[in-house]
C-alpha cells in the first residue's frame, strides 16, 4: 500500500508539476503595460499608466461566449491575420520580418475585457507591445477589430487571484468602487477586468485586476 501510495503522490506531484509549467511558460517573457504606482490605499493602488495602444473588438453575447469570442478575433488578428507595414523588431520573442502578407505579433497581458454601456455588449482588448505605433502595426484584416491609442491615464486597481467569473468580477468590481467612493475619489467610465494569465493556467498562478480610470 505505501509503494502504491507513493506511486500515485509521485503521479500527482508531476501532473501538478506540468500543469505549472504550462500556465508559467507561455507567460514568463510576455510584455505587460507600463505605469508608475502613484500611492496606496486600503484595497487598491493608484497607478499612473504611459500611453499605449489597444486592438479591441466589441463583441455581443454574455460574460463567457463574449469574452471567447473577443479573444479569438484579436488572436487571429495578432497571429496572422493582418496586413503588415514594414519591418517590426518584436518585443517577445525578438524576431525581425521585412515587409510581407502578414506579421505575427508578440502576446502581451493582460486581456482587458469590460460590459460596455450597451447590454449584452462587451468590448475585449489586447495591449499592443510598445515596440510599435499607429504607422508601424499592422492593419487587421477583420475590421471588427480597431486600433486605438489610449493616451496616458491614471487607474485605480484592485488585485486578485485565481479565476475570474462573473459573479467573482462584479463582486470585486463592487468593493473597488465602494473604497474609492469611501475615500472620495471620482471615476471616469466604466470598470475594465485585466486578466493576465492564459485560462489554462493554474487558479493559484491566476493574476487578475479591476480597473477604473480617475479624475
């Protein structure tokens, strides 16, 4: 019984093993978004974030199919499915390609992901590595996906792990707004959910942020 025991904990300490890796690996060199922490206060930070750029896409469905379907647009947007403008050095890996039919572009975290004013409707979104610019990315070829610029903002952000479903979002989404209303600080727009992990990575590897834009 103890060798048998022993077999199935060694099983299970690789599976784990293997399941960390795949969750870790696809991650640990990608590019996250750029910004300075500001102060910090009893559930959030205040950040302060440089200027970037989103490809986006707003998509209409609930929580689940919409951010799916968001996700597989710009994917295919980012994995091939554009029209390049020249040469691009790219952040991570580090490739270079001359002008050709399509580029492939770095991943980077988080995907952002929010309810938009309109129902059903969500908007998803990719931050673009900072390598580039509105002249040197290349143009989608779906044009259900825009490029935006998003100039330098300040965000308060809350932090949690694991996974994040609805009712985990709205629940967190909820105590942020709640502490900033405590300490009256007002926000602009609506909350934004930042996921920086791939879904198959473990719940306990899981970074997730509520975001809110401030005055």
């Amino acid at each position: 019984m103890k060798v048998l025991a022993m077999i199935i904990a060694g099983i299970v300490v690789s599976l784990m093993g293997a399941w960390m890796a795949i969750g870790y690996v696809p991650t640990r060199n990608i590019e996250t978004p750029k910004y300075d922490i500001v102060s910090t206060h009893e559930g959030y930070e205040i950040r302060q974030y440089r200027d970037h750029i989103v490809a986006e896409v707003t998509v209409q469905g609930n929580y689940t199919e919409a951010l799916n379907q968001g996700f597989r647009k710009i994917a295919g947007y980012i994995f091939g499915g554009n029209t390049a403008s020249g040469s691009i050095a790219m952040t991570a890996p580090v490739l270079h390609e001359k002008k050709a039919e399509s580029e492939k572009i770095a991943m980077t975290a988080p995907v952002i992901h929010g309810k938009t004013d309109q129902g059903d409707r969500y908007t998803v979104a990719f931050v673009m590595p900072s390598a580039y610019t509105m002249e040197t990315l290349p143009k989608p070829n779906n044009a259900e996906v825009n490029l935006r610029a998003v100039p330098a903002k300040k965000y308060a952000a809350l932090r949690f792990m694991g996974y994040a479903p609805e009712s985990k979002t709205e629940k967190k989404t909820q105590q942020l707004l709640d502490s900033l209303k405590r300490d009256n600080v007002t926000t602009v727009g609506v909350p934004t959910i930042a996921e920086y992990q791939p879904p198959w990575s473990p719940p306990f590897m899981r970074h997730n942020e509520i975001l809110v834009e401030i005055q």
